[in-house]
C-alpha cells in the first residue's frame, strides 16, 4: 500500500462555477480537493474523509479506503462526480 496508489477507476469532480472539474486520481489529490477547493459547507462525511485521506497518505488507509470516503463526502455536498475511463 503506497500514499499514491491510483483510484481505480479515477474519479472526476465539479467543484465551484458549473463546467469547473477536476480530476481525482489518488489520496493526496482527494485530500487536497477536500482542504481547499471544497465548499463552504462542511458535514461529518467530509471530516471523515480528509480523515481517511491523510491515513492513506500516512500508510494506515487503503486507497479504496478514500476513494469511498471521498464518494460519501461528495454525495453529501451534492459535489456532482463520476467514474473516469481506466487508463
């Protein structure tokens, strides 16, 4: 288990103004969509998962740890994502 092993499949997030997305293809980019590009309003599922997220990047967590946590976050923030083609 490393800090940078892939989403399978990678997921894509709009977050802001409508048509601004952003790809999400490991921990740490979930972490950092989470601590900074998120909006205002923050519930329990999103604490949990920047929670899982930085676990992941200590080796604790596995990468489908986050990657559920991150999906459970942005269903609760009406956060529109979706499953990327695999490379």
């Amino acid at each position: 288990m490393t800090a940078l092993e892939p989403f399978v499949p990678p997921l894509m997030v709009e977050l802001g103004r409508p048509g601004n997305f952003r790809r999400v293809t490991h921990a740490g980019e979930a972490a950092e969509c989470l601590m900074t590009a998120w909006p205002l309003e923050r519930g329990p599922r999103h604490r949990e998962a920047v929670g899982t997220c930085l676990k992941v990047l200590d080796g604790r967590r596995s990468a489908e740890d986050a990657r559920r946590a991150f999906l459970e976050a942005c269903r609760e923030a009406n956060v529109p994502v979706s499953e990327l083609p695999e490379p």
